[in-house]
C-alpha cells in the first residue's frame, strides 16, 4: 500500500529493545511501525511538556532578595559606656 508519508529506517542496538518492542506490538494489536510512531509521538508529547515548562513568557523575576544582608553598624553611645565602665574597673 503505497503512502507518500516519509519513510525511516530504525535501528536497534540492543536485541533485548527489540525483542520488547514486539511483544508490546503483540499485546496492544499494533504493527512495529505504528507502535515506534506512537512511541516517538509520546517521547515528543513529553518533551514538548517539559519544555514549556521553561518558556520565558511564564518565567518572570521575583522580588529581589539580597543574598549578603549586612549587619547593622554598632551603637556608638552603648559602646563608650562600656569602655569606660572597663577603665574605671581596670584602674
């Protein structure tokens, strides 16, 4: 039955893949070509999810936040009344 369809040739490395790609073909009723169709389909449904995932129009920046907070200066008042309470006693 001729189709104008573009054809692909699949390779398998692993005769075990291959040896599981037809039994699954065997269980859901299926020709090995359609069911590596409907696996590509799959694979690429999923990866099209992932991606939009990281779309910039839904990535926006949050409230800045600083990573280093820095500490607050010492009181100079408090200070002075303890190093003179120290002098009195060191004297």
């Amino acid at each position: 039955m001729p189709t104008k369809k573009p054809r692909i040739m699949v390779n398998f490395s692993d005769e075990a893949l291959y040896d599981l790609l037809m039994k699954d073909c065997e269980l859901q009723d299926r020709s090995d070509s359609a069911m590596i169709m409907r696996i590509l389909k799959l694979h690429y449904a999923n990866r099209k999810d992932e991606a939009s995932l990281f779309r910039p129009d839904q990535l926006s920046e949050g409230k800045r936040v600083p990573v280093f907070e820095d500490t607050p200066p010492p009181q100079t008042g408090r200070a002075s009344k303890i190093h003179a309470s120290l002098d009195r006693a060191g004297s």
